[in-house]
C-alpha cells in the first residue's frame, strides 16, 4: 500500500496465505539443515526465527538437548 507523498511502502498479507506459502519450504530446508549437520535445536531455532520475522504463531515443542 503507497501513500502520496510518503517515502516507505507498507505491505499487507493473509496470515494464513502466508503461512500456506512458506510451509512448502520447510521440508527441503530441514533437509539441507540435516546434509549440513546443523543440530537439531538449531534447526528449531531457524523455523521459529522466520515464523516471529512475520508475527506468525509458533507453538512447535523445542526438541530435546543433545
């Protein structure tokens, strides 16, 4: 959305469009996170951080320390 005379965008979005959206990346990047040996919790870590970038909920149990 643009305003006259205003210098930034803002940019709105469905929630759940969004999330339908990024879902289908989860799979390969957990894949990629495993072939780079990432440890788990670091993995979590990654998936939490891009559903808070974008005010998602995350209720996903952290697993358990290695």
């Amino acid at each position: 959305m643009q305003v006259d005379g205003k210098t930034k965008v803002a940019v709105t979005f469905d929630p759940l469009d969004l999330l339908n959206f990024i879902k289908q990346d989860f799979m390969p990047m957990n894949l990629m996170c495993d072939r780079a040996e990432m440890f788990e919790r670091r993995i979590y870590g990654r998936s939490k951080a891009v559903f808070e970038c974008f005010g998602l909920p995350f209720d996903a149990e952290p697993p358990a320390p290695e």
